[in-house]
C-alpha cells in the first residue's frame, strides 16, 4: 500500500510496532537455514507474551490466553507474514466472493433461513479484483501455469481457477519425482494435476518496481524463515529495494499504535499515540532511513 501511495506522489510515514527486518541483516544465506533459532525458538515470530490471543469455544467461558504459538504464527517485524510465509500464491475462486449468494443459488434457501447459513458475499466480484491479483502477481513474480486465461481452459494449470487476464509472469517449479508419480496417478484417475502458484521464483525476475529477484535453490526453508536467495517473494525482496528510496517514505519502527485519532474536519485519520517509552524509537529508526532518500 505505501508502494502504491508514494508512486501517487503522497507522503507516507508508515508505522510498525516491530523492528526492521531484512534479508541481508538477519537472513543472509548462512544464516537463513538455523534451524535452531527459526524453526524451534522461532525467533521471526512475535512472543505469544507480547501478542496475547485468546481464546473460548462459547461465548459463556472465560477467554483463555495462548501460551504458545499454535496456529497463530504472527510475525515480529516489518514485513511480517509476508517475510516468514510460504509463498503458496493462490487466488480465491470466483465463488469464494459471492460465497453467499451462490450456496443459495446451488441449495436453495431453506438453510440460509434457519440460520445455519453464516455467510455473507464479500461485496466485492472477483472480477472486479482481477487486475490487482494480476497486479501482485507482477510484483511477486508468481512462478505457475494459468489454467483460464479470459474464459479459455488452458491444457495446463487449475481448469477450476478464476478467469486471468494473462499467464503467470514466470513459469511453474520444476517437477519433482514424487510429483511425477502423483501427476501420473491422479491423470490416470481423470483428475487434472498441476504445479502450484508459488512466489518462490522459479527463474530470475525482474519486477515492475525495478527490483530483481532470484531463482529459488528449493532449499526448503521457506515456512517460517527468511530466504537468503533473494527467491521467496516478500515485502524485502519484492518492494523495500524500491520504496525505501523515494523521498516521500519513511518508516517507524518498535512504534506499536494505541489509538487512531480522527480529525473532524479533515477525511485523513491522524496522527496516533505511541507510547513514551518507543518515542525514542522513531528518531533512531527514521534517521537510519534518511540516506536511502538521497
Ligand atoms: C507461518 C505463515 C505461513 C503463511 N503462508 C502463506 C502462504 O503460503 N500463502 C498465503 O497466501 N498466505 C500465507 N500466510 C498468510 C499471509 O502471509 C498473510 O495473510 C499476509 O502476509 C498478511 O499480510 P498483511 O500485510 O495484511 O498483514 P501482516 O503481515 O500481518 O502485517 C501487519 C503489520 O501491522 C503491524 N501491526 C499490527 N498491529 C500494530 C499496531 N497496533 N501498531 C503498529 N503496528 C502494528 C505488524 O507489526 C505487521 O508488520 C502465512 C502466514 C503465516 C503466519
Ligand atoms: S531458495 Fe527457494 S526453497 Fe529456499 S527459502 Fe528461498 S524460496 Fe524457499
């Protein structure tokens, strides 16, 4: 988003309660595969102690706190998910945005009625998201195989996917044996196999920021961890290279927002308390950023 707001010439000061995180900082290619210090201490991952979840299955317990992670894996620092996420790169079908709907079209509305039927539409069509899935994809530099492109199934790729404006800017990982086996079994069984969307870059890309990005090694230590390679589209690897150097951005970090103040008069929601004890933060933070400006 702060992408998008500074190429449209609006100052940005974007404000994140973790620290910076980079890849060539804190996940060079040494580092990347610790699996001591990612994988079991998961030290990409915010404390549960300082992201308390809690959680009650009626509304007549008491909410429990997390004590551990779970499936609750947020990230610690600028970037968050989208640094330590897995890169599966999938859109959501056509359905999925007008779930409602079209459950009631297919079944009829007697279990919507009674109550059982939580679902609401999105408000907003697939196909009208289209050209900002197309958009990410772009910057990502998804690695997939289009199954419909404009409503044409293609002899490859998900026959069940949305239609999309074009093909994957680069193509599909490569097969591995046991794939070859499943995509023989499951083809022999008239089911449609295919390879994964992924941002896990299958070649080396450069995206429409400029900002290039390198052909995944299929290390593995995607999940939880950073990627060295420069291959797992991120925030870091995809954006940061580009944003961080327009004059209109800047970035607070270990700022976490307590309150949103809302100006009457005015349709921009400004500015937000920080706590005093990360004021200090801001200056240290922001001071680092200044000569990538110049
Ligand atoms: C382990 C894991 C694996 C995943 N794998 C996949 C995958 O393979 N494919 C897929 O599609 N999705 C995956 N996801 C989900 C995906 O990564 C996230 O949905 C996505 O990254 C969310 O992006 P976001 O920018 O909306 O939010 P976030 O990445 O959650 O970023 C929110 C930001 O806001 C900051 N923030 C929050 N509260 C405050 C506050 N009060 N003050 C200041 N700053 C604040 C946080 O520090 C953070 O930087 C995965 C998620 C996890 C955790
Ligand atoms: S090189 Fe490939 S497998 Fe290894 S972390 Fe990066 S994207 Fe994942």
């Amino acid at each position: 988003m702060a992408e998008e707001l500074t190429r449209a010439g609006l100052n940005v000061v974007a404000i994140d309660r973790g620290p910076w995180i980079d890849t060539s900082t804190h996940t060079p290619p040494d580092v990347d595969p610790d699996e001591l210090r990612w994988g079991h201490r998961k030290e990409l991952l915010a404390p549960p102690r300082d992201n308390t979840v809690s959680f009650r299955n009626r509304a007549d317990q008491v909410a429990a706190p997390l004590r551990d992670y779970g499936i609750f894996e947020l990230g610690a620092g600028v970037g968050w998910a989208g640094f330590h996420w897995v890169g599966i790169a999938w859109r959501f079908s056509p359905w999925a945005f007008e779930i409602c709907s079209k459950m009631i079209e297919r079944y009829g509305l007697a279990r919507a009625e009674d109550g059982e039927l939580q679902l609401q539409d999105w408000g907003v069509t697939y196909a009208e998201l289209e050209p900002f899935y197309d958009r990410f994809e772009r910057i990502a530099g998804v690695s997939g195989k289009a199954g419909n492109i404009a409503g044409e199934i293609q002899n490859s790729g998900d026959p069940f996917e949305g239609p999309r404006s074009r093909d994957y800017p680069t193509p599909p990982l490569k097969t591995l044996r046991m794939m070859e086996i499943f995509n023989e079994a499951t083809s022999r069984m008239g089911l449609h196999p295919f390879t994964i969307p992924a941002a896990n870059l299958s070649q080396p890309y450069v995206d429409p920021l400029g900002v290039s990005v390198g052909a995944c090694t299929y290390c593995g230590f995607c999940l939880g961890y950073g990627c060295g390679n420069y291959s797992k589209s991120s925030p870091q690897a995809c954006v940061f290279p580009a944003l961080m150097r327009r004059p209109n951005f800047s970035v607070v970090t270990k700022a976490c927002v307590t309150r949103v103040n809302m100006i009457r008069t005015s349709p921009m929601w400004t500015p937000t308390r920080l706590p005093p004890c990360v004021r200090r933060w801001r200056t240290r933070i922001v001071s680092r950023a200044t000569p990538c400006k110049a």
